[in-house]
C-alpha cells in the first residue's frame, strides 16, 4: 500500500512534478500497483507523444529526463512508506512477542516454585501445625482424664445430657413444689389462724421451703452418693438416712403444727414440739394427717427432680460437660483445619494447572505475533517487488510510446533499464526470527518438562493431602461422645 501520488504543476498540464503524500497509489483488485490506471491519471502515454513529436528527449542525451525520474520518486516513495509501516509493524510484533514470552516464564517460574514447596512443605505451615498440636494436645488431656473417670467408676452407660433449660426447669418445678405445697398447707393452716389465710400462707410456705429445700440439698450433695462404690457409698447412705428423717420429720412437724394451732394458737410451736416428742404418729384429725402426707410427698418428689436434673452420678455430669467442651473446641479446629488443608490443596493444584495454561496461552500468542512479523516483512517485500516491476512497466511505455512518435533516434539510455532508480527491499531493523523460534522453542520445551513434573507433583499433592486428611479425619473419630 501507497500514501503518495503523482501531482501535476497548475502551470504546466503535462510536467510531472514531486510525488506528495495526499492521495494514494492506485492498486488493483488482487493489491498490485495499477498500471494502466497510473498513466491514465497522469496523462503518461500524452506525455510521451508530446515529447517524441518534440523530437525529446534530444538523442545526444546520456542521463534520464525529469518525467522518468518523477516516475522513480512515485515508486520509491511508495516502497518506503510500505517500509515504514513494515518497520513499525513488526517492531510491536516483537515487543508483543517479548512481553508474551516475560509472561511465559513468569507462570513457569510460578509452577516450579509450587513444584519445589510441595516437595519441601506439608499442605499444612509450621505455625498451623503447632496451633493443631497444641489443641489436640488439650483435648487428648481431656478425653483421657474422662476415660479416667469413667474407668474409675466403671461407668459404662453414656452420661445423661442436660441442657441449661432443662436444668432451669428442674428448679422452676422445686419452686412450684413449694408454691403448691405451701397454698395447700396456708389453706389448711389458715383456718386456724387470726391471720386467716394470708398468715396460713406466709407460715405455710416458710415450711414448705424448709421441706422442699432441704429434701433437695440432702438428695443432690449426699444421697446420689448411693451409686459410687467403695467408701463413698457411705456419704449417700447418710445422705438417704437424712433425706428420710428429715422429710419424715419436717412432715410431721407440720402435721403436729396444725394440731397445735386448735390446741394454743400462741405457743403451737412450743405445743407441736412437746407432741412430736411425745407420740409422732399421734394427730388428731383426718386433716392433720393429710398434711402429713402432703409435706412427705413433695419432700419426696423434691428428692425424686434433683436426682433426675442432671446425671445422677455425682461429678459426672461435669466431667461430661468438660470432655464435650473440649470436644465442642476440637471439633471446631479439625473442621477450621480441613478447610484449610483443602484450600491448599487446591491452590496448589490451580497453580499447576492455571500457570501452565497461562503458559500455553502465551505460546499461542507468541506464535501469533511470529506469524504475523513473517507477513509484514513478505508483505513488505512483495509491495517493493511489485513497486519495481511497475516502475519497470510505466518506464517502458513511455519510451516506447516516445520511440514510435519520434522521427529522430531516441537516447542511448533508452535500450537499457540499468540507471533506473528501483526501489530497494531495506533490512528492518528487527529481532532475528530464527532466534525467536528458538526461544520459543526452549519455552515449549520448558512448558513439557514442567508439565510431567508438575503431574508428579500434582500426585505428591493429592497424595499428601489424602495422608493429612486420614490423619485429621482419624483425631476426628476420636471426637466421639464417651
């Protein structure tokens, strides 16, 4: 292609003047200089005819006219801009093709430093490592001191497991055995008193509380100890003995309270003490009897809530609570870890994978850009090619147009074409292809080798990260509940 055209003088229809870049060269369909239409436009053949009826060039002349040399001009002209645009051409193929192969190396550079690290590494850093150990370490310790326990103890059933509502709602019950048995023994007391029901109540609920309370306190701290062999045994038959007399002589005391208050409503304690003393089972009314029955019941039925409000074996409860918050803290790490060792595992296989496609990528690229620096230059070479044959066409026609009209000899010069200005194939300045071919050869080749070694490492990878999980998976099986 051609940004330069001849340009005719205003002064003068038929003298060629200097080429100027305004228009183009004109090309045929298939992109060769058009000929016919060169010398069509710039009235060439005219010319010619003019110059040979002018008996010009004169026959002595040794050196071409100025119309010829307008004709070189157009030609070389033309080559140069080709040159040009070849010279700019292909110097941004190469940098392309530089900035491909920097990016090349750069990914290959990524593969063998995940090569050498999984070679040298664990999946998992030091300092993750250390964090594992040291919480399976505190676990380990804790599942160890509840075997320990319940080795001791020959426990073999699982622990009984309560949740903090269910152990507040054991205490909203022993409060409502209270409440209950205190409305039951007001109404009972209350008709006895001058209070009424309102003093009944406030005497009959510190007696409940009383009978409620210590049932409880002597059943969870004492008489669960009825289930520890050897001599702790001996804890829980006295706290049984306790819950017994207590819970029997809290009733009765209240029992023989009642009866007091018909007797001597000032001094019923005094009364109802000397009563209990002298004959226990003595009472005087169906009533008396029924709040008998009553303070034992719940007395017993407090007994009955704290036993069941956490595991009845004394400590087991919270050495079961121990074991599972620790359980509760490894499970968390091991699942933290896994996800940890999974990430790994997948970024490294993504920098195989990635950094070789990357790498891949770029050989397409820089094959691309090799192509397409061989097109400019055969483009540019066929263009000056062309030019010259051209050249060589539009000068023949003039001379021969010239020789027909003229009746003199035309000049020497016109038998030889070897003075013409031809336009000349320039070296551009460029990086040798051969030697691009070989660095991208030596990337191929650099992409191949790390390819089956990055498999290897891939295996090493997939296979480590199988090791570190069994191993995991295997802490995590000992996360079971005891």
């Amino acid at each position: 292609m051609s940004f330069f055209s001849l340009k005719k003088n205003s002064q003068d229809n038929d003298t060629f003047q200097e080429p100027t870049p305004d228009q183009d060269i004109p090309l045929t369909s298939s992109g060769h200089v058009d000929v016919d239409e060169i010398l069509r436009q710039h009235k060439i053949i005219d010319r010619a005819i003019a110059d040979g009826e002018a008996e010009e060039p004169a026959s002595p002349l040794t050196q071409r006219v100025a119309s010829e040399r307008a004709l070189d001009d157009l030609m070389n002209r033309y080559v140069n801009r080709s040159r040009d645009n070849c010279a700019t051409s292909v110097n941004n193929l190469d940098t392309a093709f530089a900035q491909a192969k920097r990016e090349a190396d750069a990914a290959l550079d990524k593969v063998e430093l995940a090569c050498v690290a999984v070679q040298t590494h664990s999946l998992l850093e030091s300092a993750d490592a250390t964090v594992l150990d040291t919480y399976r370490k505190e676990f380990n310790d804790a599942q160890k001191t509840f075997e320990a326990f319940r080795a001791r103890y020959h426990l073999v059933r699982p622990a009984k497991e309560t949740s903090r509502v269910a152990v507040w709602i054991g205490y909203i019950v022993l409060f409502l055995f209270i409440c209950i048995e205190g409305g039951i023994n007001a109404a009972l007391f209350g008709a006895n008193l001058d209070g009424g029901l309102l003093a009944g109540f406030l005497t009959a609920f510190g007696a409940s509380a009383l009978n409620v309370g210590f049932a409880a306190l002597v059943g969870y701290f004492l008489t669960r100890y009825l289930l520890v062999p050897g001599a702790k045994r001996l804890i829980g038959v006295v706290g049984l003995l306790f819950n017994t007399v207590s819970i029997l002589g809290l009733s009765l005391a209240i029992a023989h309270y009642r009866d007091a208050l018909q007797i001597d409503e000032e001094n019923a304690t005094q009364v109802a003490f000397q009563s209990l003393l002298a004959d226990p089972f003595s009472m005087s009314d169906l009533t008396a009897w029924a709040l008998f029955a009553i303070s034992l019941a719940f007395g017993v039925a407090a007994v009955y809530d704290v036993w069941h409000l956490k595991d009845p074996f004394p400590g087991y409860h919270k050495a079961n609570q121990t074991y599972k918050d620790a359980l509760y803290v490894w499970t968390q790490v091991c699942e933290e870890f896994m996800e940890k060792l999974i990430e790994r595992k997948d970024d490294f296989v993504a920098t195989f994978d990635e950094n070789l496609k990357k790498a891949n990528l770029d050989v397409v690229h820089m094959e691309r850009r090799l192509n397409d620096k061989r097109a400019e230059l055969v483009k540019y070479e066929r263009v000056a090619n062309n030019a010259a044959t051209a050249l060589r066409s539009l000068i023949g026609k003039y001379r021969e147009a010239n020789r027909a009209t003229r009746t003199t000899p035309p000049p020497v010069y016109f038998n030889s074409y070897d003075d013409v200005d031809y336009p000349h194939l320039d070296t551009i300045a460029s990086k040798d292809i051969n030697e691009q071919m070989a660095e991208l050869q030596m990337v191929k080749d650099h992409i191949q080798a790390l390819r089956s070694q990055a498999n290897a490492r891939k295996a090493d990878v997939l296979r480590r990260f199988n090791d570190e999980k069994a191993i995991l998976l295997s802490q995590e099986g000992e996360r079971r509940a005891l």
